[in-house]
C-alpha cells in the first residue's frame, strides 16, 4: 500500500542538522611511542664499480644491479608538549642480482669474464627532532 513520505524536522519546530553534533575525535593512543613497518620497492639506477684484484683496478662495464624489495621496521617515541621526538628504523633489501664485464689480462691474454654477485643490503638509521 502506497504512502506519504516526509522530510525528518517536518512539524518538529527546526531541523535535525540544527541541533548539537560532537566533533569526531580520533581515540587516543596508549603512550607517546610507537612502533611502524614499510614495504616498499626500489628501482636501482646503472651503478659505477670498479675491479679490484689485478693490479690495474679497471671499471666494470655493462654494470647492472637488479630492482627488488625494501622492507623497514621502526620504533619511535616522542615528549608529547615539548616536540622532541626519536626513532630506530632497520631496514633489509634482499637478495640483488649484480652484474657486469671487465677487461682483465691473464697470463698475457686479455680476457673479458662476466662479473656476477649476490649483495643483500641492511640498513640502520637514529633519528632525533
């Protein structure tokens, strides 16, 4: 069975937007610190290396490191009123394919032998402001 619809404040003497409505305030958190975790990814550009180990020290040519992941961890706490604020983050970047060629001689023949390794990067980095 059909019906009339009306709007809310009708016959009410005001609207229901009218009246008191708190301001939202976001629930407080225990303590002044913190803990926090990143996940990222980073694009490497073409790194400069050099050979060391024949005496001559040549730069490596074609050199490429691979792009990968960037994780982070960190703990932080601040003073609250006065602004002060510290933090520990560690950071680990796994498993980089690298790269590249050299020009060496060996035994009076010069050779050209590709140049491959694993680099697994580890960061620590302190904060205070």
């Amino acid at each position: 069975m059909p019906s009339v619809g009306s709007a809310a404040d009708l016959y009410r003497g005001g609207s229901m937007k009218d009246g008191y409505a708190p301001a939202y305030s976001a629930p407080a958190i225990a303590g002044p610190c913190y803990l926090r975790g990143d996940v990222g990814y980073s694009w490497n550009g073409q790194p400069s290396s050099t050979y060391v180990g024949n005496g001559t020290d040549p730069n490596v040519r074609f050199a490429d490191i691979a792009n990968g992941g960037a994780y982070d961890v960190g703990i932080g706490c601040g003073s609250g009123s006065r602004g002060l604020r510290g933090d520990l983050t560690v950071g680990f970047r796994p498993r980089r394919d690298f790269t590249g060629d050299v020009d060496i001689v060996i035994n009076a023949m010069p050779v050209d032998p590709p140049i491959k390794a694993t680099i697994d990067t580890y960061t620590v980095m302190v904060n205070g402001y």
